[in-house]
C-alpha cells in the first residue's frame, strides 16, 4: 500500500472520529449543566460587583474569567476523563481500532473533536461575557480578548491532560489526577520560589524536575493583568499560546504511545 | 500464500498486581490460505477471543507472531485488508443504524459512500431501519449491524468472532447464506463458534483450541470421517428369518415401536449387500444415514 493512500485514509480517520466525538460531545448533558452554571456566575458577578468595595467592573471580570476557567476544568474532568474509560469500558472502541487506523489517529481525533465541542462552548460563554459587560457599559479591552483567548489555550491543555490520564489508569483516579495537574499547574510559582530558597542541591534538582515536567497554568492566567488594566510583557499572549499547544501536543504524543502499548 | 498467520504465540495475563500471571494462548501456531472457510472452535475460556483479539491488533502478545498477509498483525496498515466482527455488537448507542455505517464508511475510501451504505443494508436486511437508533435495535438487529459493518469493507478475510450468537434461525440461515456467497467471490472468512453444527455446514476447515493450546487443526470432512461408526438402515418390519440372516452377516438389528427395523453395518461393513439382501427380500428402506460420533465427542473429549 503506498504511503499517501494510508495517510489520506488516516486523515479521514481522524476527520471521522473527532466529528463523532464532537456529536457525543454535544449530546452530553453535563455540558449543559457546566454551561448554564458558568452562565450564572457570570450572571450573579453583576451582583457581587454592585456590593464589592471594589470596582464593579473589575469584579465582574474577575469571577467572569475564573468562571470560565473553572468551567474549562470542570468539563475536561466530567467529559474529557471519562470520554475514553466509557470507550474502553462500552468496547465502542473496538469497531475503530480493530480497522487500518493506529490508536494515535484515535486519540488525536478524540482531542479535536472534544476541543471542538468545549470550545464552541467557551465561544458561546464568552460572547455572554462580553454582553454582559457591555450591557454594563465596559466594552471588552483588547487585554479581556486575550485574557479569554489564552483561557481557551488553557482549556485546550487540560483536555490534553484528561486524555493522557485516562491512557494510564482508570476514570476515577484519571480525574482526581487531572484535578491535581490543575491544581500544581497553578501552583508551579511557588516551587520555583521554594527552589530558590532551600540550598541542598538534590532538593532543588528534585523541585527543578517536578517544575519543568508539570506546566505552568499561570501563564495564561492574565486577570490581574485585566483588572487592573497592567500592560502585558510584549508577544505573552502568542509565546503563552505556543506554550500551551506544545504542552498539550507533548501530552498527546505521551497518550499515543501508552495507549498504543495498552490491551483493550 | 498465508492470509493469517500464528507463529508460537502465548499470552499471558495478570489479573491483578498480587495474582500470578495466567496463560490465555499457549504457544499457537498456524496459518490461514486465502479462499477458504475456516472454524475457530474451543470451549469457553479456551481462548479464542484473546486470539482473535491479537490478529486484530486489540491485545499484544507476550510472544510468538502474528501476521497478516505477511505484515506484523501490531501495524495498522496490516489491517487493511480485513474486516472483523465482534461478538457482541458495540455500536455508539447515540447513533442511528446508518450513521454508525456512515461513521465506518467515512473511514476508508469508500467511493460512493451512500451506495456501498445502502447496499450492505440490503444484504443484512436492515434497510427499513436506517433510521433507528442502535440503542432501539434487537440484538439480533444489532448483529446484522455488526454483519454490515464488516460487508462495508471490501476485505480479502473476514474475522468473526461468534458471529450467530444472539440469531434467530431466520438470522443464523442469512448468515450462512452471507458467508457461501462470501466464500464463492473468493474471500477467505475465519470465524469463532461454539456451534459445532456450523462448523460441519460453513467450513472446510477447523482450528481446535483447548486450554489456550491447539488440539486441532485439519480439514472438517476429515475430522468427520474420523469419528465414522458405521451406517444405519431404517426399514420396514422385517420378518424374524431375515433377521437372523441379518445378524448372521455381523449386522445389528432393532426393531422399533413403529413396526420399523433399525439395521446397523459398522464401518467397514458391505452396505452394498444388505441393501441386496433387503431388496431381494422385498423391504422398502426407508432411509440410509451414516452414524458417527458427535463433533463435541470428537473435538473436545481428551
């Protein structure tokens, strides 16, 4: 068989299974149940900003962009990890696999098309956002679409997480795994601080590795930057993007070649 | 030249951390030509699906090789050329019959996906249900499904894994009509059963799995004349002298409730003169069918 033809036929493949993931992503309920809820904290900051000391509006984008975040987590846990243990465990999976498709194409197509689906969500969320504040009489700054772009980079690296997790162990531990790659991803300031502070050297080589393997969330967390109307360092928005879809291509190749390994 | 080839191939399992590891395959070697119909038969548990699983790339063996059309059965793009049915059909629930097709057709350069679609529906007798979703399905619908699912590949073998479970007999005569027609344009089908009686009326040849090991491997007309008793006679009454000229040939004679005789010439015996005999004497047979241990007796007894 001549090389073009497989990867023409791969691509199909690819084409096939993420809009297929997108249909099943689009059909599940918690998706709408995380939606609506996100909704409403973007709804109810109108309220906290009238009775915060602070600026309302700033209020506003603070729990409008933690929402969406939160949001991101949420249903790469809910949707992301349990994805493919519903596969592995209904055996829908079998009718793919068992054709001329490796399980790379299977887990790429996965990825697309739950980022598809999650990000149309976040699309959809966003633009409420932004009605919202306008409705508020605070047109979106230019700093607020990156502050959502890279929330949306964000989102797309978690799901990357999700997956891989789900390649390694089962739905349950995958999500509290994910929950906890949030959780130091954002945290990951504070070991370099620590690295910075303790000065026995296999200490911090230890902290150093954990710090380079786990990613740094905060890069695309720029609500501070928002708020507060700090300009960003020039090109973050792009170098953070870039940042984010290397990690989560570095988490999808991880997920290929163990999934590839795993006895279905 | 070998379509599906085994090369002392094991596979071992752990079923968890603590246990010990249990042997599924051991040591399985043998090979499929194209062109003909081959059974996969063992007991539950002799592991038949594991290696069924292997071929299609869905479980690693420990070791061994497995091949198809001489690529590493692990690549895809040995896959290429076969379709495999499972045993129970895993369709997303969500999908009707024919999006499931069209998900399957999508994959693969299918030139007029519609048509080829349409057609397989035909053939499985589903194309009233096109727009049923697979959650709404029978389970013999659903393994039609699985049947059209495999058809819509144009593949040189075709791998099912007990493919008539779950059939009504209307199903089970579809499927053996399926698979005659699939034989006669050339394609080489394998299939698991534990039917024995499909083995003896679809395949020419029989792989036996016991325990993970292979404990046959031949041709079923073979296998049948092996386990050849005899050839029983059924008469009409018989008057007592014939008898006694019957048992004086070494024959054995019942007669039974129905004012008819049972005679029975053990192999090796001369059909040919107790028909004479029978003849002269003016007996109507009534039938001749040959007598021979059961397939279960002849694959799975120790």
């Amino acid at each position: 068989m001549n090389r073009p033809y497989y990867e023409k036929k791969n691509m199909n493949a690819l084409f096939q299974i993420s809009l297929n993931t997108f249909r099943e992503t689009i059909r599940n309920k918690i998706l709408y149940a995380i939606f609506f809820f996100a909704l409403l904290i973007i709804l109810l900051s109108v309220f906290f900003g009238q009775w915060s000391v602070f600026a309302r509006i700033q209020v506003m984008q603070d729990f409008g962009l933690a929402a969406m975040s939160l949001a991101g987590l949420m249903l790469s846990i809910f949707i992301g990890v349990g994805m493919l243990g519903r596969e592995i465990a209904d055996k829908t999976l079998y009718n793919l696999l068992s054709r001329p498709i490796s399980r790379s194409v299977f887990i790429w197509g996965k990825f697309f098309g739950l980022l598809a689906a999650l990000i149309l969500n976040f699309i959809l969320m966003a633009l409420f956002f932004i009605v919202v504040l306008s409705i508020m009489e605070a047109p979106p700054a230019p700093i607020l679409l990156k502050a959502l772009a890279l929330t949306g980079v964000e989102m797309a690296v978690m799901i990357a997480a999700a997956l891989f997790f789900s390649t390694l162990t089962t739905p349950m531990l995958a999500s509290f795994f994910t929950l906890g790659f949030f959780i130091a991803g954002h945290s990951n300031d504070l070991l370099e601080s620590i690295m910075v502070a303790k000065s026995n050297p296999a200490y911090t080589a230890l902290l150093k590795g954990i710090y380079f393997i786990l990613p740094n969330l905060e890069h695309f967390n720029i609500r501070s930057q928002v708020i507060y109307g700090v300009p960003l360092p020039a090109h973050w928005t792009s170098i953070a993007a870039c940042y984010g879809i290397l990690y989560a291509a570095f988490l999808l190749i991880m997920s290929s070649l163990i999934f590839s390994r795993r006895d279905l | 030249m070998n379509i599906i080839e085994f090369q002392h191939v094991t596979k071992f399992y752990r079923r968890n951390f603590w246990n010990s590891q249990i042997a599924a395959v051991q040591d399985l070697s043998f090979a499929i030509t194209g062109g003909t119909i081959v059974g996969f038969v063992g007991p539950n548990g002799a592991g038949k699906t594991t290696s069924l699983k292997m071929l299609m790339g869905l479980v690693r063996s420990t070791s061994g090789a497995i091949k198809i059309n001489g690529r590493n059965a692990l690549e895809p793009q040995a896959r290429n050329g076969i379709a495999f049915v499972t045993e129970q059909p895993y369709f997303y629930s969500y999908l009707s019959v024919y999006e499931s097709l069209e998900l399957i057709a999508g994959m693969q350069k299918t030139i007029d996906r519609k048509k080829a679609i349409a057609q397989t529906l035909e053939i499985v007798e589903l194309e009233n249900a096109t727009k049923k979703k697979v959650k709404d399905l029978s389970k013999g619908m659903q393994q039609r499904l699985n049947m059209a699912a495999a058809l819509l590949v144009d593949a040189e073998c075709y791998v099912f894994d007990e493919p008539m479970s779950g059939l009504d007999p209307l199903g089970r005569r579809l499927f053996r009509d399926i698979f005659q027609n699939l034989k006669n344009i050339g394609k080489t089908i394998f299939f698991s059963t534990h039917i024995l009686d499909d083995i003896e009326s679809v395949c020419e040849r029989v792989i036996v799995l016991s325990s993970g090991k292979l404990s046959y491997e031949g041709a079923v007309a073979e296998l049948l004349s092996r386990g050849f008793l005899g050839t029983d006679i059924v008469t009409t009454s018989l008057p007592p002298n014939l008898i006694s000229q019957l048992i004086a040939f070494n024959y054995e004679v019942k007669s039974t409730q129905d004012q008819h005789a049972d005679i029975f010439i053990k192999s090796g015996g001369d059909v040919k003169a107790c028909q004479k005999l029978l003849f002269e004497n003016g007996i109507t047979i009534e039938s001749i069918l040959p007598r021979r241990k059961s397939l279960e007796t002849m694959l799975y007894s120790k």
